[in-house]
C-alpha cells in the first residue's frame, strides 16, 4: 500500500514518489497538489495507478497527475505521459473510453439577472434539443458518407453544413480536427452506435450547465475573451459517445492478443498497449483521431442547439443573448507531436486524461479561464 | 448467498462476482451488472425475446470482459433490457449463450463499458471470484 511516507515534496505543491519505490517503475511519478488533494489522492488508488503509468514503455522524465487526480481505471483521471518514439507505446485504456471527452466554454454579453425570468423555458428547450442518456439519438441522421466525413473534418464538417462559424473553429483545440483520422479502421459496431449520436450529451458525468461568471481575476485577460462579472456562461462537458467507447473497446480487446508479442509486461490490463510506430499502435491511433473528430463535431453541434434553445426562448425579449465560443479542449486524447526537453528535440507521444493546454490561437489569454469561478445559476 | 456485491469506487462502479466454475461466475457478472442498473430500467414491453450469442477472449479475464461488453451492445444499440443468461456451450475461452431480453422504449442503462482494470479471476475455496470495474 502506498502511503505519506513514500511520497517526498521536492517543491511547493509538488510531490514525487521515487523511481525506486517501485521495481517496475521506469521513471518517477509527480503530482502537482496542495496537501489537502495529495491526501485526498491517497486515501483511494488514484497513486497506485500513477505509479503503474510511470511503468509505460519508452515513458519519458516523469508520470505525471494534474491537481484533479482521482481514481479511475488503467490511468488516474488527471494522469498525464509521454513516451518517446520510436519504443513509446501508446495506449487505449490510458486514453479512456470516452476518447476526446472535453469541455467547452460559452459566454455573452448579457447578465444572469436579465434571462432569469426565463430560466425555467431555456431548461425545457435544452432538455428538448440536446438529448441525454447513454444510448440517446440526435437530430441528425448521418449516411455512410457522411459519417465518414465527420470522422475525417471533425468540426470542419460543421462549419461547412452551419452548424458552426469560423470563430468557433478557432476556438477550438486543433480547430476542431486532429490528423490521423482514418475512417478504415474504425469498426462497423462503432460506426453503427455513432451514427445517430451526433447532438447528444450521453450520461455519466457529462453536462450542459448554464453558469454566471461570479468572479473574473484580471479584467484585462477576461475582457479579451468577451468574459464579465454576472454574465451567462454555458459549459458543455461530453466526448465521442457510443463509437469512441466502441473503438476503445475494440483495440482494449485486441491488443490483449498481441500486447505479449511485443514482451510489455505491464501491471494493470487496463494499461494494454502497442509501440506507437507498430501495425496496431497506427491502427489505434488512427481510429482514436477518428473518435477526437467525432466528439469536436458533437461538441460543435450541442453548442449550436444551445444557441438555438437560447434563440427560441429568449428573442425578441433579451437582448446580447448571444453566446460566443471562449473555448473547446480535450481532456481524453493521445496525440504525436515533436517537443524539445534538455535542449534535445525529438517525437513523442503524450497520453492523457488530464488538459495540456490549447492548440489554436490566443492561448496566454486562454490560461486564464481556470481562474474564472462560474456558479450554476 | 449473493453472488455478487458492490464495492465502492470513487468515480465508476465496480462489484466483486463468485462464481462455483467459469460458467457460474460469467452468468452471475452478467447478472451483478443487470443488478446496478435495476432501479433504471424502464418502460418494456411484455414480449419476451431469446437472443444467441457468442464471444471469445484470449483467457478467462477477457473473455468476461467481452461476454458483458457484448450485453451492453445489445441494450445500448438494440433498446433491449436484458433478463436472464444461459450459458450452454464453454471451452477455449469462447462461450454460446442465450440471453432472455424485452424490448424497451429506451436505452435504460447507465454503464457504457466493462474494463480490465485490475481484473484478475482467483480460485477460492468455494470456485471463482473476481472484481470487475464499469465506466459510468
């Protein structure tokens, strides 16, 4: 068992447990927490299950956990590393289920006091068009070549049937659409549950949550972003719904099969993994960039029948309703990408369920919506 | 005694299974899941249809693992509650079953996947058991 003791503080609120805790470990394990969230993290598995990422193939410097560590299955929630390629390994239950799950931030110009009156109508419709649950159907009926095409464009797509402006797409990570995807590899099963889940929030955790802006720490950086006190702000939290969880399940699956040929031992089977540059690490990945455009395209099309329930109910009688896109970012992703440690470049990979920051325009200002505080109304 | 109870877990579910042999425990996880989701099950229709199927794995582990992925198929995608699991046929980690179910009007289940997460089936001295962690 894993307790205070093996953990050394080497800064303020960041904690290691050493490379030699463990026999299997091939780097040490770092979280960035104030005492409170490191106890709290010890006291179920969410550091055990650091500490096994820390015994990933090809992982590079440190495993690392985000302050929101807790438990959740292979990875923590929070858990963060790359592995350098070419021996790097990337893995589909380190990445999760809900491939490319993220949130997305929306705000206008107009106070909470003013749509108050109407809360209770702007529920309603949003319960109407944004449809929930774990096997819930959108609006839009997508055909073979469609789907194929949203797996390829991600929120492109959107943009090019007005479900989506091009401010949306630069306000989002990637804009919308990571490489990589190829449409060949992802299974008939998880093309069939994607179909008709294009607009819908599933279940779990996942919300549509209307907020006001309680508290903004720098005007300036906030302003840049269209963000006032007592203003409205929508979050959208939700992923790839039926075809991302397919897709992990898949290559989960398959990978048991092959996981030993590749001589990885590994302590959790959640953890199953391939060489990035292998046959079945290319195939992951590139039905994984399939599900992260799926799930930008879902985001996409909840935001814009979020603006239409707030259209329905609110035109004619508030004005500045608007919501505009602040921005969108993925906290269930693996993505390639060359990087500079110790003054030596190189290609990694790096597997997350944490956020590693924006990809688009804008990010310092960006960095500063963690220190909005936005209430529920 | 039950053949399955629920253990606590921070952010998912998770329920520990027994079983007297494979076929036992494979039976008795299928109806531990069913169990998590009792209080959510909806409106059905009275109809009462028996699906066939059948499922392989690598070894005991992913066989499990596959044998209730592919009941939440059949519920998240074809609207079906499933009630009652018939194991008939189990060697070299592939298994044919029959699985009772009744058509719903919804997807009534709130588990979107079975994982690996330290799953491991132990002899005991009554047969098998085994923890299996949902995502929620």
């Amino acid at each position: 068992m894993l307790s205070k003791e093996h953990v050394e503080r080497v800064a303020e609120d960041v904690w290691e447990i050493p490379q030699t805790f463990r026999d299997d470990m091939r780097v040490p394990a770092r979280l960035y927490a104030d005492e409170d969230l490191l106890d709290a993290a010890l006291s179920d598995n969410s550091v055990v299950q650091l500490v096994n990422t820390a015994t990933l193939p090809g992982v590079i410097r440190y495993a690392i956990a985000m302050p929101d560590i807790h438990q959740g299955y292979g990875f923590p929630i929070g858990g963060v590393v790359a592995t350098r390629l070419p021996e790097g390994v990337i893995s589909p239950g380190g990445v999760g289920y809900d491939i490319n799950c993220g949130v997305r931030l929306l705000v206008s110009l107009t106070s909470v006091a003013e749509i108050h009156p109407y809360l209770e109508d702007i529920a309603s419709r949003l319960y109407a068009n944004c449809p929930s649950g774990v096997g819930s159907h959108g609006q839009l009926r997508l055909n073979n070549t469609e789907l194929d095409q949203v797996l390829h464009e991600g929120s492109r797509w959107m943009m090019d049937k007005g479900y989506a402006s091009r401010h949306d797409l630069d306000r989002t990570e990637e804009f919308g659409r990571i490489p990589g995807a190829d449409a060949a590899f992802v299974s008939d099963r998880a093309q069939e549950r994607g179909r008709n889940q294009l607009g819908t929030l599933g279940a779990g955790n996942h919300f549509i949550e209307v907020d006001r802006v309680a508290e903004v720490y720098d005007q300036a950086i906030a302003a840049r972003l269209g963000i006032y006190p007592d203003n409205v702000a929508v979050q959208i939290h939700c992923g790839s719904r039926g075809l991302g969880h397919q897709i992990c399940e898949d290559y989960v699956s398959q990978l048991q099969k092959t996981v030993r040929d590749y001589g990885i031992e590994l302590p959790d089977r959640e953890l199953v993994c391939a060489p990035f540059d292998s046959k079945e690490g290319q195939e992951y990945f590139h039905a994984m960039a399939c599900a992260a455009n799926f799930a930008f395209a879902n985001r996409q099309l909840l935001a814009h029948m979020i603006r239409r329930s707030f259209e329905e109910v609110l035109a004619g009688k508030v004005k500045n309703f608007e919501l505009q896109q602040v921005y969108d970012i993925a906290h269930n992703m693996a993505k390639s990408r060359n990087t500079t440690l110790a003054a030596v470049r190189f290609e990694c990979v790096s597997i997350a369920k944490a956020q590693l920051g924006p990809s688009g325009p804008d990010r310092a200002s960006f960095r500063m919506i963690s220190a909005i505080s936005a209430n529920p109304c | 005694m039950m053949s399955f109870q629920e253990i606590e877990h921070t952010a998912d579910r998770a329920f520990r299974v027994t079983g007297r042999d494979l076929t036992a425990l494979l039976e008795n996880a299928a109806r531990a899941m069913q169990a998590l989701d009792k209080d959510e099950a909806g409106t059905t229709a009275e109809r009462l249809e028996t699906r066939e199927i059948e499922v392989e794995g690598v070894d005991g582990e992913s066989l499990l693992v596959n044998w209730l992925n592919e009941i939440l198929y059949l519920e998240q995608v074809h609207h079906l509650v499933c009630e009652e699991f018939h194991i008939d046929d189990l060697k070299n980690h592939c298994l044919r079953a029959r699985v009772e179910t009744r058509e719903c009007d919804r997807t009534y289940t709130h588990i979107k996947a079975v994982t690996f997460h330290n799953l491991k089936i132990r002899e005991t001295s009554d047969g098998l058991e085994a923890e299996i962690v949902v995502d929620v």
